[in-house]
C-alpha cells in the first residue's frame, strides 16, 4: 500500500496499540526511545514505530509530532499517528526498510560513491525546498536523519530539532542541533534562517564522501569554537573528486548565509542535474540487507571491535544506533551523570532549547490541542480500568475468604 494513501482509523486510534499493532522487529535506538518494525494487524501495511519514554522532555516530543503533522511530501517521512500510554508515547511512521544513510554506510563499512551521494542530494534537496517553502527549518541535516525507502527514495526525518518561521525574513537564535554539522551563524548566535539546512547539506556530503564530518576527531565543544574561526571544510581528497561536487559542496559552506544558495537554486546545480543512476545505491541497499540477515542488526566486526582501542576515532561514534549501543539521536540532552567519563560518546549530539512547554502548546493548532487531551482523557481510561482490574484481583481471594468465614459464623 502507498503510505500516502495509509492512514490510522479512528478505531485504530482508540484501541490499545499493542492490538493495532504487532511488533516485527526492534530497529534500533533513536531520538528519545526505541524504534520498532511493526505491521499494523487490520491491513498488514508495515510501518515505524518510534517509542519515547514520558519522562522525557514533553515538549520536543510535541515539536516532533506537530512538525510531522504539518507535513506531506513525498521527500519527507510520513507521519501516520500516534498513542499515549501510561508511560511513553507511540509515533507512528511510514517504515524505510534501509534505514538511514548512516546505516548504509555502517553496515557495508564503505563510503557513498559520488552517483549515490548524488541521488540522495537531489532528493533531500527536494525535501528541504518543501520544508523552507513552508517556513520551516530542519536544524539537524545529516547522514544519520536521511532514510532510504526500498525504492532508494531518500526521505527527511526526526523533525525534534525543527524550527518554524513566523515569516519568511524571520530568524531564530536557538543554538540547537548537531555540533559538527552546525553552520558558523548558529553557533555565534547572531540569528539565522533555513540557510542553516544548506550548510549542514555541504557538511553531509563530506559525511557521505569521507565516511564522517570534519573535525569528528575534535571535542565537540572545541569544534563549536573552531567552526566559525575556520575557512569553510573542503573534502579529504578534493581532487578525487568531480569539480561538479567539490563546487557543489563549496556552495553550500558559504560562510556568509546571506550569500548561500537557496534548496531550489541548488536543484540546478550541475552536481545535482547529473543523470546519477540509482542502481548503485539500490546495489549497497541490496548488500546492507544481505549482511544484516546473516549477522544480525546488532553485529560487531572486528573492524569495530579493533577501533574501540582507537581513542581519536571514539570522539564520532557516527549516527548510527544498534539496538546494543543505545544511542539518544539527534536530540540528547547534556548527561546529568557526573561521574559519567569524559569520552564523549554519544554526549557529542548537544541540544540546548529555550523553548518552554507552554510556549509550544500555545502554538500548536486548535484542532491539535484537542486531539492531544482526548488521546490523553483515552489513555487516562485505559490506564484507570487497568489499575481498578489489577486490585479486584487482589481483593477477590480476600472477598471469597471473608464471605466463607461470614457465612460460617
């Protein structure tokens, strides 16, 4: 079934989701939670299912959801609905079966060739023109947020960082998203608009191209100081690449974010407007499946096993998350463990938000507002008729006794 066409029921939405859906497989770790394969039982269709702990913070989980709401584009994740429990929250996805660009590159342990890197700009670059022509910023462009659909579709996801414009001159001062794919006016706090997007896009083509960002070696808190005093990052190897992409990457780490390309004026760039077959990355798809079915999602080469000892590799862990290295994703919060050690292994992700709770229900839809307290009156039900059936349970043993003793006296 096309996941344009797929949606939740109002039955499916009211039922306990553990009867909507069936569990399939745990993906991995991602942004707040754990991500699951699951099939929904009435239709078979296969979707993600992304589980976020309550006690997290609430009002990312709401920016996620009231971002994925507003947004339908083929270049982007579908949001199909989502359920709150007693102690988490259930995001219902469209399911990309490669996983993220990230994982590609992981699992087959080998860079993206400059045809795969193509197709996959020219489909993010699709999706961020939607985005930014809606008002909106993603603010956490990488490898690790671009799914691979099984057509090797490229698609936007985790939107907890998003940004939304008030109009188009308008411009935010909130220092949020990934450090080393930060762009210079986010760090310097001197405001900043969807120009953002396209510097992180030049820095995840280097990602794709050199297998990890620049400065991945450097503390991420050094990096933050080091990015803006820096000449914009070039390649590894430049010249073992097409004047095409290395121009391409070049456009878009202007330094200056007045003077950097719009996502529409960079579909017309020649790097983007190659006729890049997607044959090869459909190949590397076919391979990743073929190694996790043998070894497992949570598999561990040698290579991997060698590379712990490595301490400046361990500062980038990359953005990829096996289900036996949780990983918080994009949006991790500073760790409060003090006595946690200094590698910085996933701590490197910082996020700092100014934005308060009530801030953000202020700004969600009347209608939203409305969705969001019946699921919560639903789940308060549900979660009531579970305690009141756990203590007659308790007390029914009790009951059957004390009415025999009454009866005997």
């Amino acid at each position: 079934m096309d996941e344009t066409v797929f949606e939740l029921s109002a039955a499916d939405l009211g039922q306990d989701p553990n009867e909507v859906f069936q569990k399939v497989e745990k993906l991995g770790e991602g942004s707040y939670g754990s991500v699951y394969k699951a099939m929904h039982v009435r239709t078979g269709k296969i979707v993600a299912i992304k589980e976020v702990a309550m006690e997290d913070d609430l009002d990312e989980i709401i920016i996620e959801i009231n971002i994925m709401k507003q947004l339908s584009d083929p270049y982007i994740v579908n949001y199909f609905g989502n359920y709150l429990l007693a102690n988490e929250l259930w995001i219902i996805m469209e399911y990309c079966g490669s996983g993220s660009v990230a994982d590609l590159m992981s699992v087959c342990k080998e860079c993206l060739t400059e045809e795969q890197i193509g197709c996959i700009m020219a489909d993010t670059l699709k999706g961020l023109e939607y985005l930014h022509k809606n008002n909106k910023i993603h603010r956490d462009i990488k490898a690790g947020n671009i799914l691979i659909n099984d057509q090797g579709l490229a698609k936007l996801a985790d939107f907890g960082v998003s940004g939304q414009l008030k109009d188009d001159d308008a411009k935010r001062n909130t220092v949020i998203g990934t450090p080393y794919w930060m762009a210079p006016e986010v760090i310097q706090e001197i405001g900043y608009s969807t120009g953002v997007d396209i510097w992180s896009l030049g820095i995840t083509c280097i990602e794709m191209a050199d297998s990890r960002p620049p400065l991945c070696n450097i503390h991420p808190m050094r990096a933050i100081f080091m990015i803006p005093q820096r000449p914009s990052p070039t390649l590894t190897s430049p010249d073992e690449w097409s004047d095409e992409f290395n121009d391409f990457i070049a456009s878009c780490l202007v330094k200056e974010a007045a003077d950097r390309p719009t996502a529409t004026q960079l579909l017309k760039h020649a790097f983007v407007n190659k006729k890049h077959s997607r044959s090869s990355l459909l190949e590397m798809m076919e391979r990743a499946s073929t190694i996790i079915e043998e070894k497992g999602r949570n598999f561990e080469s040698d290579d991997e096993e060698a590379s712990e000892e490595d301490d400046d590799d361990d500062d980038y862990t990359g953005t990829m998350a096996r289900v036996d290295a949780p990983d918080d994703g994009t949006m991790v919060r500073a760790s409060a463990d003090s006595s946690a050690p200094d590698k910085i292994t996933p701590e490197y992700l910082v996020k700092i938000t100014s934005r308060k709770q009530a801030d953000i229900l202020n700004s969600m839809p009347l209608d939203s507002l409305k969705a969001l307290l019946t699921q919560i009156d639903a789940s308060m039900t549900r979660e009531v008729a579970a305690i009141n059936q756990k203590y007659e349970k308790k007390k029914a043993p009790i009951l059957t006794v004390l009415e025999a003793k009454t009866a005997e006296s």
